[in-house]
C-alpha cells in the first residue's frame, strides 16, 4: 500500500495580502535550530550558524507560532496577520 505524503497546505486556504508578520533578530540568533526541528512547513534553515527563514514563508507558512515559541532567545517576533487575511483553517 502506499501511502500520499500528508501536506499540511491542503488543510488551509488563504486570502488577502498579509504582508510581512514574522520578523528575525540575527544579532539574536544564537543558531540553536529549534526553529528549524520545530516549524512543521521546513521553512527555516541554518547558514553559518543563524537561522534563516525562507522568503516564501508569507505564501507558505501555516501560523502556528511554533517557532516564535520555541526561540528560547527571542530572536523572533510572530504576529497573526490583520484579520480577513493569512490562513483559514478549513478542518481541525
Ligand atoms: S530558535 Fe531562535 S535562536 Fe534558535 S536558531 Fe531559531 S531563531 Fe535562532
Ligand atoms: S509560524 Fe509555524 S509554520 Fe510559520 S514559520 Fe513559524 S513554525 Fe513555521
């Protein structure tokens, strides 16, 4: 039997423009990954030892505020998009 890879994309739809609403303090950063183990959309990498998000994470990020939690340095800020705009949770 094979099983279709589970992509968490196809249980939201989105809609307005929500500009930027995760910001990331570099010189905070002390590259310890959990952004990266956490985020369920792989949307942050480690370069030389600092986090980077991906510049798609407006189109693909799910806002679960995952990785703001987890940074133990507060090098990252979260904030949910103005209302009628990001994801809408279609189940769950
Ligand atoms: S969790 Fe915070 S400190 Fe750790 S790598 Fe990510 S942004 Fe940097
Ligand atoms: S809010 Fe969630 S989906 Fe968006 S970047 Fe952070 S961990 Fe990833």
């Amino acid at each position: 039997m094979v099983r279709e890879e589970f992509d968490l994309r196809k249980l939201v739809k989105r809609g307005g423009e929500t500009g930027e609403f995760i910001r990331h303090n570099k010189a905070l950063c002390t590259g310890c990954g959990r952004c990266v183990k956490i985020c369920p959309m792989e949307l942050w990498e480690l370069k030389k030892s600092k986090a980077f998000i991906s510049p798609e994470y407006v189109e693909k990020c799910v806002e679960c505020g995952s990785c703001w939690l987890v940074c133990e340095s507060n090098a990252i800020e979260f904030s949910y998009p103005k209302g009628g705009t990001g994801v809408v949770w279609e189940y769950g």
